[in-house]
C-alpha cells in the first residue's frame, strides 16, 4: 500500500555508506542493535522511493455498522472486574505542548482546578490499586524532553513503594532529504534527531524491559492512551470483552464530524484486514476522499487495547513490530524554514491494528476522546461541563447526546496558557447552558460569570476590556 515519491534510488555504494552512518550515529547514542536494525529498514524504504503513502486504491471504506458499539459490551463488565488486577494503563507523556506556549511535560498543565494532568490520572491509578491490589497499574512513556519533569512530579505525589513506573521513548536520527544521510549531528545537536512518533511503544515496551517484567507479575493487558486525554480509562467491559474473545489488539475509534475530518481514519484492506490511514499517509489527490466522513466514519482515538501476551508472542516469532512507515517532511530547525530540508521517519501505534490476527474495533463515545491540543479545548476540561469524582475519573455534567460548547478564543491573547490563565484567573465561566463560545480581542473574565446559548463577546480596542463579577451573557457582547 504504497505510491512512489519523486526520489531516484541511490546508488549501491552511496547505500552502503548511509546505512553505515546511521548505524554508526545510532550506536554513538547507544541505541539498541535491534532498533538501529529497524531505522535501517525504515531508510530502505526511503532508497526505494517508498513514501509510506496509502491511496483510495489501495483501501475500501470500512462500515460504522461492521463493528461493536461500546455500549453493548456491558455484560462483559462483571468479569472485567475481576481482572482490573491484571490490567495497565500506559500513557504517551512524550509531548512538550508547544503548541500551547509550553516547554515542560503538558501533562503538568492544570486541567482540573488546582490538579494537573498527571495528577488525575495518578489518582485514577491510585484508586484502581486500592480497589484491587498489586502495585501501581500506571506507566508512562516519556521522551527525553519530559523525563525529567515527570520523574519529579510523580516523587512529590506518590510513595516510593507506589511510583507509577516510567520507560523513555526512542528516538531516530533525522534523515537529509538531498543525500538521504545524517544532518551533522554535531553542528545541528538535538535538533539532528526526532521523536519517532508513538508507534515506538511496542519497541520501547520490548528493549527496555518493560514488557516481560510485566507479563512476570500477571499483567495481562495494558490501555494506552495519550497523557491528554482524561476520557481515556480503564474500562472493565473492554478489558472483559478482550478477554472473552481472546482479543489481541483493539482499537477505540469514534464517528467522524467535520472537526474530525484531518484524524486518522479506520479502512479495510481488499483482502478484508484492517488498516489505518493518517493524514500524512494521503497522497494530495487523494484529500478529499480522507476527509469524507461519510465515506470513511470512524476515526482512531489513539485508545489502544494490547494483549501483552499477544505482543510478546509476535515480536518473539517475527522481531519487532515494523510498522507502516510515516515520512514527515520538516526543516532541521523547525523554527527555520530555510534550515535544511529533513525526513522525519516516524510510525503510527494504530498502525498495529494490521500485524494482529484478530486484531478489532469498537465505536466509542466521545466522553471517552477529550483530547487538550489547544488552549480552547483546556478551558472547556476546567469548565462546570465536567466534574471530577472520587475516582479521579472525569464525567461529563451535560447530557451525553448533547454536544459540548464549541470554543474559539483570539489566538492572538489566548493562544498560550500562561495568556489563558491571565485573562481568566477565576477559571472558566459557567458553560453548561453555553453552545459556542466565540472571543475575539483582549478581555478578561471575572469570576461567576456564566454563558448562555451561543455568545459572541467582542473588544476591538487595544486595551483590555473586563467582564464584572457575576455577568451573566448571551448572543453578541461588544465591549
């Protein structure tokens, strides 16, 4: 499944001294053998001209109706119960938020009152291992930029007998499109080398040990999901249903909208298999058929259900997983568009959902994809539209067949959290009577303020305008 890049093989030696620089540069870093093994099937594919590329010939839509509704697996909850002992939770914690103006782990941004990220959901695992034994069910896979920060939180809040456990992502050496070798690493430093995307788990799972000391304890099955995503938890009538039916690899996906239209989506194989395509993996012709949500309906959420056993098994017959390549076009300095033209190789986990016989889908409900990308989506999470239980769990306090309000602050002012959490420092206003919520200018929130219906709040001057304590709105507000 893959279409040809405007890239002209390279020559026999020039192959041979590419791999030996990448293998060297890797070994420098003292990256495992098996890994570096794996980079270097990766950059084959690059000399090939294989773009990892995925065309509408090469997949059939898959059908919302073909797969197993989330809702209906309830019968499967009593017995999940009884094996929540035997149950992980892995969270990708590998990102920085840079998007949002950070340069520590995102998952230390405040996402409930005074409780960051990774507070919740250290409470969420604290609560699983009181309710059922064992030691602490939470891992995190960190990069090299979060470890740190991570490490640290987690020694403020836990009891060393209790720290959830933590594995580092990999890390690949970035590829230069011109001659398909190293950027010079000494010259660039970090910025030669790029995170390889969350397919990395299986690879990090297996070389760093992490696998096989978990199947020694009893640990079965392992949720992974991303650190920002606080709708993803431990749900027994999933583990219940996989244990049930043996399953080996199962993927949460969720109906498709217009917002969702860019995510990565859920298709079939002609041979009937399934695969997921991301956006990267579209060729440009091809666009609008991606982002058909009629055509393709189901979007992954990035909840991913393994079987460990499962994992160990396949990785023991065939080496580790070699996902379907991702080829992300990039400068070496990210901030500089002029810098050097790069390949960032990089892989999808999802991906795995087609080296699993066996491997299935169910549809979700959204409360369980409340992913924080920007600073619009932090403010609905500290909004009255969520609660936080005793559990840690969030819940939803709207109806779930009600949408939750739409958000679009000023980017301008509101684009950074720091910005955010200036312009409301009593938090967000009461929303849960709110359908959209528009701001375009520099204004400040007092506190109690609440939103009604759908408000469109204006300041078109340069200073800031102040909203008073107590201000209940609706429709336009021009200030």
């Amino acid at each position: 499944m893959e279409s040809s890049a405007p890239m002209s093989p390279r020559p026999e030696h020039a192959t041979h001294s590419a791999r030996e620089s990448f293998s060297r540069l890797m070994r420098e870093e003292r990256l495992p053998g098996e890994l570096i093994d794996l980079f270097l099937g990766y950059h084959g594919e690059i000399e090939a001209s294989h773009t990892g590329l995925i065309g509408e010939n090469d997949i059939l839509p898959a059908k919302v109706e073909d797969f197993t509704h989330l809702d209906s697996l309830t019968r499967y909850a009593p017995e999940g119960r009884k094996l929540m002992h035997r149950a992980v939770c892995i969270r990708l914690n590998g990102g920085l938020g840079t998007s949002m103006g950070m340069t520590h782990a995102k998952s230390l941004l405040p996402a409930r009152h005074d409780r960051s990220f990774l507070d919740i959901i250290h409470g969420q695992a604290e609560h699983q291992r009181k309710a059922h034994g064992g030691a602490s069910p939470l891992l995190f896979m960190n990069s090299y930029a979060t470890h740190a920060d991570t490490l640290r939180a987690l020694e403020s809040m836990a009891a060393p007998e209790h720290m959830p456990r933590c594995f580092l992502q990999h890390r690949f050496p970035k590829v230069d499109r011109a001659t398909l070798l190293p950027v010079r690493s000494h010259e660039a430093g970090d910025m030669a080398w790029n995170p390889p995307g969350h397919g990395d788990i299986y690879a990090a799972l297996v070389l760093s040990g992490m696998l096989d000391a978990l199947l020694s304890e009893g640990r079965r099955w392992a949720l992974v999901a991303n650190a920002d995503n606080l709708g993803a938890s431990l749900d027994p009538a999933i583990l219940g249903y996989m244990a049930a039916h043996r399953i080996p690899f199962l993927m949460e996906c969720a109906r498709r909208t217009p917002a969702d239209s860019k995510g990565g989506h859920l298709a079939r194989t002609p041979e009937g298999g399934l695969v997921l395509r991301e956006v990267a993996q579209c060729p440009a012709d091809d666009m609008a058929h991606f982002q058909d949500i009629h055509r393709y309906g189901l979007f992954n959420t990035n909840n991913i259900w393994l079987d460990l056993a499962a994992l160990r098994d396949r990785v023991e017959r065939y080496g580790l997983l070699r996902l379907p390549l991702i080829l992300n076009p990039k400068t070496l300095d990210p901030r500089d568009p002029e810098s050097t033209p790069v390949w960032q190789v990089e892989t999808a986990m999802g991906a795995a959902i087609a080296l699993f016989p066996g491997a299935t889908a169910i549809v979700t409900p959204r409360r369980r994809f409340l992913p924080v990308k920007r600073c619009n989506d932090l403010l609905l999470l500290w909004s009255d539209c969520f609660s936080l239980g005793e559990d840690f769990h969030l819940n939803r306090r709207v109806a779930h067949d009600s949408p939750l309000p739409r958000i679009d602050l000023d980017p301008k002012h509101y684009g950074t959290w720091d910005r955010l959490m200036q312009r409301f420092p009593h938090g967000a206003p009461a929303m849960r009577s709110c359908t959209a919520m528009q701001v375009r200018g520099d204004v400040r929130f007092g506190d109690d303020v609440a939103l009604d219906g759908e408000v469109r709040i204006r300041n078109s001057a340069k200073a800031q305008a102040v909203i008073p304590d107590g201000t209940r709105l609706s429709g336009e507000v021009h200030l």
